[in-house]
C-alpha cells in the first residue's frame, strides 16, 4: 500500500550517525515505496555539515538545510507531497527535534514519521552509545537495523529485546543489502513512537500540592504542559537527559583510535 499524501505535505525524519547508510535506504525507500503513487513528488533535504554522497544522485530532487540561531533554515519546494528530512548525523539530534517543530509547524507540513536507522556495528563496538541510540528510539516510529555484517546475533537480539521488553510501539526492520523488506509499509503515516513532542493536542501534567509545602493553598492542583523528558532543561540550561558526542566516537573509528 503506497502512502498517500494528505492535504498538507508529509514530513519524514531520519535519524542516526553518520555513515549508518541512511542515505542508501532512504534512495531505496523513494524508488520503491512511492513507485506507485503517480502524484506523489519527492524532496529531501540533507544537512550542509554533512558531505555528500555518491548515491546522491538516487535520492531525486533535494537541497540542503542549516541551523541559524537555533532555528531550522530550509525551505519545501512547491508541489511537494513527500518531504525527507535526513538530520546531521554528527550532531545533537535532540537539538535537531526541538528545533524541527516549529520549522515544521511554520512550512504547514504533517509529520508522517520518524526512522532511525541504527548503525548495528558501531553501536556493538560502542556500548556508550546506548544513552543515544535510546534517544532516537524515543522519538522513533520505526527502527531500521542496518551495518549489520560482523554483528553477532546475540547482540542484535538484545539491542531489539531491550525496547521489546519495555513495549515501545515503533516497528523494527532489517536492512539488506540497503533495503527494506516492505518501503511502502515504512511510509505509511502511522505514529507509533513513544514522544508527543510533535503532537497537536499536548499532554497536561496534574501535579497535587506538597502537603509539607509552606503555602496557604492547602492541597492546590498544579497543572502544566507534559515536557519530554529528553527535551527538559535544568534551571542552568543543560538537558536533564545529556547525549554522549557522537562526532567523538566517529572520529575514533575513523582515525582507527576506538
């Protein structure tokens, strides 16, 4: 079943490091998974601070975006009913979130959905990584395990039994040979992550007055905004859930000092 466009254009994410192959899938995504939607038209827009590929030239017509003063610089061409957004695989990606909502809300998009693809090697080589992989899965609608060559089964098993004992919703794939299984079943527009930071009708959090409070309210009701736990902030500005640096373990493997 193709994902058909709604009145609005829909708007996927990618998340995941640098050199995951995310790229190569999401070529394969657009050849196949729209292949049988005649109106549907393609854009996706890649991260200046990243290089280019030579699969580039697969992924259709694209332009690239950057972030000026906290805020997403990019723009949608007309006519657009499919937009990919591939976040800079070197950077914060909570950052990128946070900043990807009001950009979003502003260009009039829907989002569809949120993929990461996961770099099974590099997090097998690095258990540190489990703090950020945890955090795209967070915001994530599906889970494409890809880089797998070498990769011992058990810890495949154990990496996806991890979110599977918690129950998250989001859908998990193989990739081979930098495909998925079924493209047009990842483009359908089902949420199925476990953040309501993109969602319209915000969560309110109802919180009972401490009773060894000093105030004259006795038993007051607080309500406030539900806040994702890896976008809150400490009264310094620092996130309460902090990231490793995941330029930091790409530039060991590449200098071969990991």
């Amino acid at each position: 079943m193709v994902a058909m466009p709604a009145e609005k254009p829909l708007l996927y994410i990618i998340l995941g490091a640098s050199g995951s192959g995310r790229r190569e899938v999401l070529a394969d995504v657009i050849e196949d998974g729209l292949a049988g939607d005649a109106t549907a038209r393609s854009h996706v827009l890649l991260a200046e601070a990243e290089a280019g590929s030579d699969v580039d030239g697969r992924l259709g017509t694209r332009s690239t975006w950057r972030t000026v003063d906290d805020a997403i610089d990019a723009e949608v061409p007309v006519g657009a009913t499919h937009v990919f957004f591939v976040t800079d695989g070197r950077a914060n990606p909570i950052d990128q979130l946070e900043c990807l909502k009001p950009w979003l809300e502003s260009r009039g998009l829907e989002l569809a959905r949120v993929v990461c693809v996961v770099n099974c090697g590099l997090a097998e080589r690095h258990p540190q990584l489990q703090a950020w992989y945890d955090a795209c899965i967070h915001f994530s609608d599906v889970v494409l395990l890809n880089r797998r060559e070498g990769v011992s089964n058990k810890w495949l098993s154990d990496f996806r039994g991890r979110y599977e004992s918690q129950f998250y919703p989001c859908l998990f794939e193989m990739v081979k040979g930098a495909r998925v299984k079924n493209p047009a079943l990842l483009l359908e527009p089902q949420a199925r992550r476990i953040s309501h930071l993109f969602d319209e009708d915000v969560e309110w959090v109802v919180e009972m007055e401490d009773e060894d409070a000093d105030t004259d309210d006795e038993g007051a009701v607080e309500a406030h905004p539900e806040v994702d736990p890896y976008i809150e902030r400490r009264a310094g500005g620092r996130r309460v859930r902090e990231l490793p640096d995941i330029a930091t373990f790409l530039d060991h493997e590449a200098t071969g000092a990991a």
